[in-house]
C-alpha cells in the first residue's frame, strides 16, 4: 500500500474530492474518470496526483496557445460595426420576446 501512495499519493473518496475542488459530490461522481478516478462498484476512488494531473491536462486543453491569441486579437471588428450588430440583435430579441409575453409580464 505504501508503494502504490508514494507513485500516486493519498486515496481519496468522492466526498472528500468535491471538499477539495469545491463541487457537489454528484458532480464528482458524474466526472470521475475526467477527474483520473476509478469506480469500484458504488465506490468511487481517486487519488492525489491523478487528480492534479488531470486538472492540469484540462486547463491546458482549455488555454489557447500564444498563435491562437495573435488570431482572435487580428480577427476583433471594430467598435463602431461592433455597436451596429448589437443594437439589431437587441432589436430583434425585444420583438421576439413582445411576441412570446402572452401573459404581459414585460409590461
């Protein structure tokens, strides 16, 4: 048992994961195997390193690289075309929920 804590560090139950990273218990559960867990019938076990790693591997998918930043920099309008789009969407929202308040609740 202590080879398998010193490679992969302390076991962890499912309640005690969501207490670590702050999510409910069922979310943890749902995720297990994202979160570099393993289910053992209606247990479910994770252990302290797995779990940073797959953080890790997650928030390095998530982040864009130092490319994909000098892209979307490249790809931003101006404001003036910026402002032009958002009034005709706010526009068309307003008529499209004047035409759904059946019930007068916009006033």
């Amino acid at each position: 048992m202590r080879i398998l804590e010193k490679e992969l560090g302390k076991a962890l139950k499912a309640e005690e994961v969501a207490h670590y990273i702050e999510v409910d218990v069922k979310t943890v559960r749902k995720y297990y195997q994202r979160l570099g867990g393993i289910r053992l019938g209606r247990n479910y076990r994770f252990f302290e390193k797995e779990i940073c790693n797959a953080i890790q591997k997650r928030t390095e998918m998530d982040s864009p690289s130092e490319e994909g930043r000098e892209e979307v920099e490249q790809g931003v309008p101006d404001e003036e075309r910026c402002h032009r789009v958002g009034d005709e969407n706010a526009a068309k929202t307003r008529r499209r929920l004047e035409r759904e308040d059946r019930h007068d609740i916009l006033g």
